[in-house]
C-alpha cells in the first residue's frame, strides 16, 4: 500500500496575507508503507541520534532553522553544516515522491473574490487526484496521513474529504477515490511519524521556489523527487495555481 504523508507551509486564510510569505503550500510524500516503516523511520531515527539528545524529538523545519526546540545545539556553525549535510543526503537517498499544490493567495482572493475556495481545500483536491493516479487502479490501494490543526480545521477537512469521496475532482470521479484511498487520517502533530516529518522537510523548499527567493540544495533535492511524467513535473507533481 502507497501512503501520502502531508504537510502544509504558510498560511491558509485568504483575509490576512503575509506579504513576505504569500503562497499557501500543500504537499505530500509518497510512500509505500512498509518502506515508511522499515527504511524511513530508522534512517530517521539514526539522524536525530547522532546530531540530537532525546528520542522523543520531531523534526520541524521553523525549528530547525530557528535553533529551538530541542535543536539548540544548531546555534553552533560547525555542528549546523554537518546537520544539513547529513540532512540532504537523507533526503537525497531515501526512496519517495512529492506531488505538491502552490497557490498564490492574492492572485487566487483577486481571481475568485468573495467565491474563492480554500486553499487547504482547493489544494487538496489536486493532491488527491494526483495520489489517485500514482495508485493507479489497485482497490484500496492507498491511505493518506495529515496532522491535526485543531478541532475546527479537523472537522472542516473531515467534510471536505467526505465531499471529494461523494463529488470527485475534476478529473477523477468519486467513486474513483473512494475505491483507490482507504481513508484520510488525521494525527496529533507531537508523534513520531517518520512520513510526516519527512513532508515538512519537503513543503517550505517548494514555497521559496515557487516565490522566486534564493533556493537550496534542498530544493534541488525535492525538483528530483517530483512526480512526473518523463522528465517533466509540472502539473504531474507540481501544481501552481491559479
């Protein structure tokens, strides 16, 4: 079975816009889940036990880089590029793909106005019609994971979930998903979910590029993992609206 891990970067409301920040970024990993399990949540396990004390750490991007945490210790220059170094090479070696959703938030508000969807929501579904393709026609062949956002954000994805189930996307039917995704599960972000912080890794590289900011080898990395159809990953893993 395949599982899509996702993750979010920046802000979902269309009300306040982060003029440094004003994408919204949906993403997600795909995994099959034994190798989530044999593979990924070791080899991240080994790197938080050779750079981190405490075996209940989680990886989070906006923790990293801000040093805090339990990533104190990346204060120091010497001990910050040896983490990265090893970072992106896991990351480079483990074996995965990333479909992503990018919306311009003023771009999407300007488009759509009062009708504007959320881009949680509107993002979700291009994800999902991509996942649906990746499973290809496997019944019960695939399961997303997300984390929690809070009871009213859970309970708004819970309903926008149950709507693709009965309504589809554009271009995958309902009935489509519902027999390719056993399910969408939500989980509190304190677990140790080895996909799931593998997808925050991967989510803030895309928004930088997307925006045009200077990238990383990171970003380098995520390019080579994007769904795709040949060389070519826009609109197959990539996805930039409106």
């Amino acid at each position: 079975m395949k599982v899509m891990y996702l993750d979010e970067s920046g802000d979902h409301s269309l009300d306040k816009i982060d003029p440094k920040y004003p994408v919204f970024v949906l993403g997600g990993v795909i995994i099959d889940r034994a190798y989530a399990r044999t593979i990924v949540a070791p080899r991240l396990q080994q790197l938080k036990d050779e750079f981190f004390d405490g075996d209940d750490l989680i990886l989070h991007t906006a923790d990293i880089i801000r040093a805090k945490n339990g990533f104190e210790s990346l204060k120091d220059a010497a001990l910050r590029d040896a983490f990265y170094a090893a970072l992106n090479t896991m990351m480079r070696e483990l074996e995965y793909k990333v479909v992503a959703c990018v919306i311009n938030k003023n771009a999407h508000r300007t488009k759509y106005g009062a009708f504007a969807v959320d881009p949680y929501m509107y993002s979700l579904a291009i994800v999902v019609e991509r996942f649906c393709h990746e499973i290809g026609d496997v019944p019960d062949g695939g399961f997303i994971c997300a984390e929690k956002r809070g009871p009213e954000l859970d309970f708004a994805l819970d309903r926008a979930w149950a709507q693709l189930i009965r309504e589809g996307t554009t271009y995958v039917h309902g009935e489509v998903i519902d027999e390719r995704v056993v399910d969408l599960g939500l989980k509190d972000k304190g677990l140790d979910i080895a996909g799931l912080q593998l997808a925050d890794l991967v989510v803030s590289p895309i928004g930088r590029a997307v925006m045009g900011k200077p990238t990383h080898e990171d970003w380098e990395i995520v390019k080579s993992k994007f769904r795709r159809s040949g060389s070519i990953y826009e609109g197959y893993g990539l996805v930039t609206l409106p």
